[in-house]
C-alpha cells in the first residue's frame, strides 16, 4: 500500500494548481487544461486513490480518506496555499479538503461537483464503473456528455489504459456501488459550506444527465456559479480552453473579507 497518491506535476510560477479528477477517470484528462495553465503555475494532477497510479493507497473509501490522503500528500511536498479544481467526485474532494484545512487553499473551482445534492443517476455511474474496452468507455463518455459532444480520443485511450490494471475494474465496480447506495449520493451540508472564505467558483453543463443542474441552487451567497450551455457533465473533456480560463480567473480573485469578532477594535 503506498502512502501518498500519484501526481503528475508540471508548469511553473508563484501558484500551485490541483487537479482533481471525476469518479472513473484518471490525471490524464487533465492534459489540455494542465498544459494551459502550466504556463503561469505549477500544476499538479492527481490520480485520486482507487484510480490508476493510486490504485492501491492510503485514501480508498470514500471522499474523506481521499481529502485526507491528499492533504497529506500535500503537506508532504512542502507546499504552501494551493489552488483546487476538482470534477465531480473530485469536487466533493476538494471541498471536503477545504473545509478540513482552509488555510491550505487559496481557492476552490468546483467542476458539477458531487455532495451537493442527493440526487444522482446511479445507473450511469454504475455503467461508466463497468466499461470495458475502447465502445463500452466511449459509449459511456458519450452518455454522460452533453448532446453534441464527442469524448476526445486521448481521454478514451487513457481510461482504456487505466482499466487494463489488474484489480482496477472491480475496484471502480465496488466504488461505484458504495456511492451510490440506495441510488443516492452523500452531501455536504450546505452551512458547512457557508464557512469558505476563499473565492469559490462552481461550474455546471447546463446539460448535466448525471448530477442535476439545479443541484447548483441555493448555494452560499459568495459562492459564484457559471452554466456552461449545451455541456453536459464532462466539462474538462468537453470544453478544456473555458475551463482553464474559469480557473486561471478564480486564481486571480480574493476571499471574503470575514467580519471581525464583537467588541475587536476597528482598525
């Protein structure tokens, strides 16, 4: 069992960037956001535990373990405020990380993040965990993607590569089932949520067949949200160059301004 999870870094700059990826996915999906953000950050993506290079790590269980895991990994490497994307379940991730050590994230971009509603289509999850092979992973992509977008074929080839690893498919099988038991998701109690103070930035395809967009409502007041029209849920795939430029902008932004204690004297 290894310690840490794997990460691929790359890029370089005074900003540290992490990239979370979805339930089923890998650190390769990444590849057209993370080469347009490695040119002003250092940039590193993970491949979440139970996944790829981090098929047998600490973190396996759930989003907790796995927040835990990389906030470890992080503190490991020395680094200091960290910005985090994260795609679906590695939304939940990040927020989850965030909520565990907010003084370690200067920022949190939320791609249709996981946890923010109960709701999810527990069939196509456990059908995306079972794919097998180039027409089963590609066909997946497809049904979770918005009408008129084509799963790319570098991120079918990688999830292709990442399935062949002895273990992985029952691994994803299982975790498929554990998240989506009696078809619903675990959330993350929006009053939780309340207490970010980094700007956070949440993005959804107005198309969405696997989260429901309207899970995107009522969020906290600082919280930003952009719909994304005609996307569905697999927004790193289906618009790469909107999405780097969403995280390159909330990178930019500062935190609420808390207000200070009763009786502190003003300054």
């Amino acid at each position: 069992m290894l310690p840490f999870p794997y990460a691929a870094v790359g890029g370089a700059g005074p900003k540290t960037i992490v990239l979370l990826h979805g339930f089923g996915a890998c650190s390769e999906i990444w590849r057209d956001v993370a080469t347009s953000l490695a040119a002003e950050a250092r940039v590193l993506a993970y491949d979440l535990p139970g996944h790829g290079q981090s098929l047998e790590c600490e973190g396996m269980g759930g989003a907790k373990p796995a927040a835990r895991a990389i906030l470890a990994d992080l503190a490991a490497r020395q680094l200091g405020k960290v910005h985090l994307v994260g795609h679906s379940m590695g939304g939940a991730i990040a927020t989850l990380m965030a909520l565990a050590d907010p003084g370690r994230v200067a920022s949190l971009t939320l791609l249709a993040p996981g946890g923010f509603g109960p709701e999810v289509n527990a069939a196509l999850l456990r059908r995306y965990a079972a794919a097998a092979g180039r027409k089963q992973v590609r066909a997946s992509l497809a049904a979770m993607s918005g009408p008129r977008s084509a799963p790319p074929d570098h991120v079918v080839d990688a999830l292709c590569r990442m399935r062949t690893r002895p273990g992985q498919l029952q691994t994803l099988i299982d975790m498929a089932a554990a998240m989506t038991r009696d078809d619903r998701q675990g959330v993350i109690p929006r009053a939780q949520m309340d207490t970010l103070d980094m700007p956070v930035m949440v993005v959804w395809g107005a198309e969405d067949p696997l989260l429901p967009v309207e899970q995107a409502e009522a969020l906290p007041s600082h919280f930003r949200l952009h719909h994304v029209l005609d996307a569905g849920h697999m927004l790193v795939e289906e618009a790469p160059d909107l999405i780097a430029e969403i995280v390159r902008r909330n990178t930019r932004r500062h935190g609420r301004r808390l207000r200070p204690p009763l009786g502190a004297a003003a300054s």
